[in-house]
C-alpha cells in the first residue's frame, strides 16, 4: 500500500481527480467504481470543474457505484444514486447508459443477481473507496468471515452513528444496504482510498500498523493486493503520527 499524505483535503482531491483524468483520457471506455460520502465531496467538485473547463469528458466513461441503501428511491435525497447525480453525474456529461447503480427499492435477490452479473462481466480499472471508522470498505462491515460477492448488509451501529447526521429530523435512516463485496474490490485494477480528518485517524493507524489480514477491520485485506494508494491529509497524517511508524512512499 502506497501512502500519500498532502497538505490539504484540496491538494488531495486534486491528485485523485487528475489520475482519474488521466486514466478517462487514456484508457478506452474505462470503467470507475464510485463511491458515496463526506469524503469525496471536494473530489467531484474538481472533476466538475475540469469538465467545465473542457479538460476532460465523461460521455465514454463507464461507472458502477460500491452501494445503495436498501428502501431509498433514487430520487430519495439521501440515497447514494441522488448523491452521484446531485455531485457528479447531472453536473458533468456522464451518459446515463453508462452508469450502473443498485435500485434501493428494487426486489433484492434480483437486484444482487443483476449487480454480480455486471461485477462478473466487467472489470473496475480503477476503484475508489472511502472507509468508515470502523474500517468498513464499501458497506463490508467488521465481521467473522469477509464476503466475497455483492450482497445485504445489516450496517453495523458505529456506521448508524456516522452517517445519521446526514439525515435531517424526521428522516429514517436506513439500517440495511446492498454492497459490492470484497472479491469485486480485490479484482478492480487500482484502488484508491481516500480519508481525511481527525476522525478516520484511529482506523488508518490500525490500517498500516496491524500485522494481521482480519475481517473485523474489513480494509485489512486490501494489504493482499497490489495497486492500492491511500491518500491522507497533514491533519490526519499528524494525529495518528504516521510518519513517525511507517516508511511509506510520498
Ligand atoms: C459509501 C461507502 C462508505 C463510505 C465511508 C466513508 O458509498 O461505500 O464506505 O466511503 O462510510 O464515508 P464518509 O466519506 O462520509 O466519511
């Protein structure tokens, strides 16, 4: 694993959105694994400002996003689907034929099957992640076993805990989602993980002082795989005092 500690979460977000670009404009109809959340805000920003200043173009571009909460329309706010069209795809020139996302109210055996079906037939060239402070990469959350196809998620409380202060009162939050599993994240081409902020400290330590592959901190088995560059900021970088335990890449 590639470590690479900028100053900010901008000067991170830039380095993201120019591989992303690179690779839109060197690879034929290249197919991204997105991702939903906090993180990546400020990393579609920019790659909506280089679309509007002619530097790249999406309409080749194929994307499959990581997951969905189950019982969310995609015109639910707080689904993920609303979530890509309201930061990335309706801003830019992403074709919608392209674009594959989990239907939160669709029946769910069949929305499984049809996900695996497309992870089977395509390969990600390149996958982004987020991660959660429990270490939960995609909805993988800590358990006994690592699952390896796409499949439903009971999401564990710590992941409850984060993400309901993006739901308003009188908001539900959902308790269940459907995932991209470990096998498809471990097959992607290239992943990029991306964390920032105090926050994700404690789990970013773990990430790369723990000697073990364990399923009860899900991104451990991304140390199996090469092709993996995680991307911290100085804030996070100097809170789990990184630099001091590692020798790492800059
Ligand atoms: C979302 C996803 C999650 C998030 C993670 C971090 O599609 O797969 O793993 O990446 O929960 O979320 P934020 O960025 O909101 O801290």
């Amino acid at each position: 694993m590639k470590l690479i500690i900028s100053e900010t979460i901008n000067d991170s977000s830039e380095l993201v959105a120019q591989k992303i670009i690179s690779l839109v404009n060197s690879t034929k109809n290249p197919l991204l694994g997105l991702v939903t959340g906090g993180t990546v805000v400020p990393l579609y920003a920019n790659l909506v400002k280089n679309y509007e200043q002619g530097k790249v173009s999406f309409s080749e571009i194929r994307t499959v996003n990581l997951d969905e909460y189950v019982g969310l329309d995609q015109k639910d706010h707080q689904s993920f689907a609303f979530f890509m069209n309201q930061h990335l795809f309706n801003k830019t020139n992403f074709n919608s034929s392209n674009i594959f996302l989990v239907d939160g109210t669709g029946q769910i055996n069949s929305e499984l099957e049809r996900f695996d079906n497309f992870l089977t037939n395509n390969i990600i060239d390149l996958q982004l992640l987020g991660i959660g402070t429990n270490g939960h990469i995609g909805f993988n959350e800590p358990s006994s076993t690592f699952i390896l196809p796409p499949h439903l998620v009971s999401l564990a409380q710590e992941t409850i805990n984060s993400n309901s202060h993006f739901f308003s009162e009188g908001e539900v939050m959902p308790t269940q989602a459907i995932t991209m599993g470990i096998r498809d994240i471990m097959r992607a081409r290239e992943v990029v993980l991306l964390a920032f902020g105090k926050a994700k400290a404690n789990v970013i330590h773990r990430l790369f002082t723990e000697t073990c592959v364990d399923p009860n901190l899900p991104c451990s088995i991304l140390k199996l795989r090469d092709q993996v560059t995680i991307y911290i900021d100085r804030e996070l970088a100097t809170e789990t005092g990184i630099e001091d335990c590692l020798s790492f890449t800059k």
